[in-house]
C-alpha cells in the first residue's frame, strides 16, 4: 500500500507492486505534472483510495464519490512511463485534484508562481503562451520559481496563498540565444525540451511554501512577438478564466486514455471552488490582468 499526501489531503493506494509504482512515482516524469508529495504512512484521514488490479492497459473500472467518506476507484493498468503508459499519473492528479479541493484547497492547471522578493505573481496561461519561458528566464535572472506547472492554492484572509505545485521547468532551449537565458539542465525530453529540476538546482529535496500573490497575470506570449501589452481583467471574464483553470485538472480537460473520468462538481468541491472565485473577484479586483507580447518583455513590466 502507498499513501500520496499534499498538505492535508491523503489518497491511498492498494497495488500488488507498490515498490514498482513508488519508483514511478518518485520519477521525473511524475515531478512535471505532480505538485510537491510525501509518501507517507502518517494520515489522519484517507480522502480517497485507489485499488490498482492487474497489469495491462490502463483503465478506471469503477468510481464512487463521498460527499463526507473518502471517494473510491477501482483502475487496472501497467505503472505510468513516460511516452508508455502516462494516463495512470494524469489520473492521480485528477483524484488528487478533487482530494484538495474537499480540503479547501484548488489545484490550477497551467500556472506558474514566480517571486522577485518584493512581487510575487501567480501567471496562468494556456499551453505554448510562454509560462515556461517567463519562468525559465525569471530563474535565470535569480528569481524564486515556487511552481511550474499545477499550483495549489488557498484562500486565506481575503489573499490568495500560493502553498505547493510542481518543481520541474520544461522549457523550449530557444530561450537561451533569444532571451539571454543561462541555466542548466537536468535532462531533456524526446521532443528536445531542456528539462530543469529544481530541487536539485535549488538543493530542495522537498518543497512546500507559503506565497501570498500580489497579481495574476494570463498569458498571451510568443517568440514572434515585441513589447509589452498589459490589460486589465474586467467583469464576467474574471469569472470564467478563473473557472476554467481551476475546474480543468478536477474534471480531467486534460484529457488521458482510454477516457478522462467526468468528477463531479458538487458539494464541499463545490463551494471550495465558489468561494476561491468570488474572494478572487472581490478582492483582486484591478489586478488581474492579461499580457500581451515579448515574455521577455512582458516580465519585465511585471516586475518593474
């Protein structure tokens, strides 16, 4: 048996092999998409448990959501590897997601948290809009990176609290001649992405934090693109970039074989999820904004 705890949230899972499943876990192709996780004996309450039969294609057989009790999934499959069998760790981090947000907490795709010590900024951003090339080069620039990919969240008096995410930067080595950047690698994947992994750079083995966001920006960047353009997120829109980045990984959007599972949307995920939009609405109301152009340039105006 292994438990996967962040935070406060615990999920437990019952495997024939857990060794084998352990060193999948502990993996770097897990670390790009899992937020910061203890395998741990110590929970004082499972949220939700995985029962992991035989071998093979990987497939979720049953489910069963708890309002109060802990949610259940029956899945069958081989231990997730890279460009083999990834659906299994998109499928914990749906279970995870959903986990978290019973605990109060939201899991939002596509975001990166980066601090120059005097601004700390939450950036949200559909794929290939240049997170990861804002991120790469704030590191270079001696920047804390607190999170890469999936950040989990927490609202706490009237502030957006930034308290884990992902510790692996994937990044296009492009960035190095166009944008200056000088930082190492740790690996690179199959399709040429320099891989970074910040813990090793950072001499963190395990990383947890307490950020509180100052602003949030949604990207809208690109290698081909000059200056800087900065506007300000008003009204319904709010609402709606809000929901789709912290509903997506919940409701499995980021799709995975054979089929993501539907999760509900219902009860304590729910008002946890309610309540993160409204405070947000409420309480950074001028300083949500999107940004247009350069990454380059547009960190700069950020962080000017």
């Amino acid at each position: 048996m292994l438990r996967i705890k962040i935070l406060d949230a615990c999920i437990e899972i019952n495997v024939a092999d857990p060794g084998k499943l352990e060193s999948s876990l502990k993996s770097e192709f897990a670390k790009r998409y899992l937020p910061a996780f203890r395998l741990s004996g110590d929970c004082s309450t499972t949220d939700s448990t995985i029962y992991w039969l035989k071998n093979g294609d990987f497939e979720v057989l049953t489910t069963s959501y708890s309002e109060h009790g802990r949610d259940i999934y029956v899945v069958k499959g081989d231990p997730p590897e890279p460009y083999v069998n990834e659906s299994p760790i998109f499928f914990i981090l749906q279970v995870l997601a959903r986990s978290l947000a019973k605990k109060g907490l939201i899991m939002l795709t596509d975001s990166v948290v980066i601090s120059s010590g005097n601004k700390n900024v939450l950036l949200l951003g559909f794929p290939h809009t240049g997170k990861s090339t804002m991120a790469s080069i704030a590191v270079s620039r001696g920047y804390n990176v607190y999170s890469t990919e999936n950040t989990v969240v927490k609202i706490e008096e009237k502030k957006l609290i930034a308290v884990n995410g992902t510790r692996v930067l994937v990044f296009d080595p492009a960035v190095r001649s166009l944008f200056g950047v000088n930082i190492p690698r740790t690996n690179k994947t199959r399709h040429g992405y320099d891989i970074l992994d910040l813990d090793q750079y950072m001499g963190n083995e395990f990383y947890e934090f307490d950020v509180a966001i100052d602003e949030i920006y949604v990207t809208y960047t690109s290698f081909s693109s000059t200056g800087a353009s900065i506007v300000p997120v008003k009204g319904r829109k709010i609402d709606k970039l809000l929901w789709i980045f912290a509903t997506s990984i919940i409701k499995g959007l980021d799709y995975y074989q054979p089929r993501h599972l539907d999760t509900p949307l219902d009860g304590k995920v729910l008002n946890t999820l309610t309540k993160f939009i409204s405070e947000i609405r409420e309480n950074y109301a001028g300083r949500i904004y999107e940004a247009f152009g350069s990454p380059l340039e547009v960190l700069k105006v950020i962080f000017s």
